[in-house]
C-alpha cells in the first residue's frame, strides 16, 4: 500500500507538480521525447526509482542529461515530483505505472541511452516470485530500447536475485556484460535501499550490460 510521504501542508499543489509527470495515452502511443523535454539530449531512464534520489542527484549534476523514472507507486511519484519542482529541474519527467506494461507500450525502439535498475523488490515468497519485474520479457525489453553502445546497470542486496537477473541478461538477450560501475563516493548518490542496506552491513552486488553496436546474428537460447 501507497504511503503518504509529504505531509498535505508541505506537499505542492498538483498544478505544480503536472509538468514533472508524463501522462499515459490511452489508447497507447510512442512518446516523442523530442517534444516531450524540447531537445535532443541523451535520454537516461530509472525503473522503479522510490524516492527519487539517484534521479535528483543525475538532473542536477548532468542537466545536459534528460531523465525519466517509472515507479509503480503513487505515493512515491507525488514525493520525487515535489523535490524535482522545489528545484525547478526540468530535464526530469517521472511516469506512475507499472514498468512491465508502460515500457512495451510507450517506449520507442533505441530510444536510451543508459537504463537503470536498483534494488528491485525481491519478492521473497515463492508464490510471489512471479511478480519480480526481472523477467524474460522485461529484459529483452530493456535490450530493445537501449541504443546501440547502451548500457543496462543493475544493481542488489539480495544475491540469488542478482543471480537471476544476471542469468535472464546472459540468456535471454544478446547484451554483453562489461566492467561493473564502481559504488558512489557520494552519499547523495545513494538510493534508500542501498543506504539501508551498507547501514546493516549487507553486501551490495553490482553489474553493467552494454548492447553491441552491430546487430549479431547468433541466437539467445
């Protein structure tokens, strides 16, 4: 269940916050991003970016950048549009929706430079592991709107899901693993989780995934 971050009395009015969210058509058609931020800047996209401080900390150190996050919570969007308009960022545009139907449906092919993706809900229970956003379709997905050169950085505090997720990228894509990035210096640059995470002393498991710059005719089993 959503969770009310901003107290009503310091939360911005909606009016306020309309130019940080991107909007969902129905019936779905491509985004134009071009028209969406009003340049050509690279394009950088965050699934599933909680708080929102990676994407704050990324449009404030690279405002050359263009960045996007889908959260499937509401109440976390509200939140991360507050800081971004107490700011007055505008290289920054956040969707609510479910990463797993919006990139499908709205995202064009190679339209990104880097996608990012830090600590995923692991769904402990077994039941429940069919809800873990890395799945063969999500991956191949993140590989169809990287351009090529692009990258896929990951990153987790549970080691059977990093083993999955790696598995999935290895398997079900024609992806290629690269040098790992290394962790941020910067406390700013910490999202919640992994802050909590270095906090009880859990190790943090990183990887990067480059998508090649030629198209390759072997096949992914």
């Amino acid at each position: 269940m959503s969770r009310t971050l901003i107290p009503r009395d310091k939360r911005l009015p909606l009016e306020q916050l309309t130019p940080y969210l991107l909007p969902l058509s129905d019936p779905p058609t491509a985004f134009d991003f071009a028209a969406i931020f009003g340049n050509t800047n690279p394009l950088e996209l965050e699934v599933g970016f909680g708080k929102g401080g990676f994407l704050l900390q990324s449009a404030l150190s690279y405002p050359e950048v263009n960045y996007l996050g889908i959260e499937i919570e509401k109440a976390y969007v509200l939140y991360a549009a507050t800081r971004l308009a107490k700011r007055n960022l505008r290289n920054v545009r956040l969707i609510h929706g479910d990463a797993r139907r919006v990139i499908p449906a709205y995202f064009p092919e190679a339209c990104l430079r880097t996608v990012h993706v830090y600590f995923p809900d692991p769904w402990w229970k077994r039941r429940h592991k069919k809800r873990r956003l890395f799945q063969e379709d999500f991956v191949r997905q993140c590989e169809r709107i990287l351009q090529p050169g692009g990258k896929l950085l990951i990153a987790s505090d549970v080691e059977e899901y990093f083993g999955v997720m790696n598995e999935l990228l290895c398997n079900q894509t024609h992806l290629q693993a690269t040098d790992a990035p290394l962790p941020p210096s910067d406390p700013r640059w910490l999202t919640n989780f992994e802050r909590k995470a270095l906090q009880e002393g859990r190790k943090v498991f990183r990887a990067a995934y480059v998508k090649p710059l030629a198209p390759t005719n072997a096949s992914v089993a």
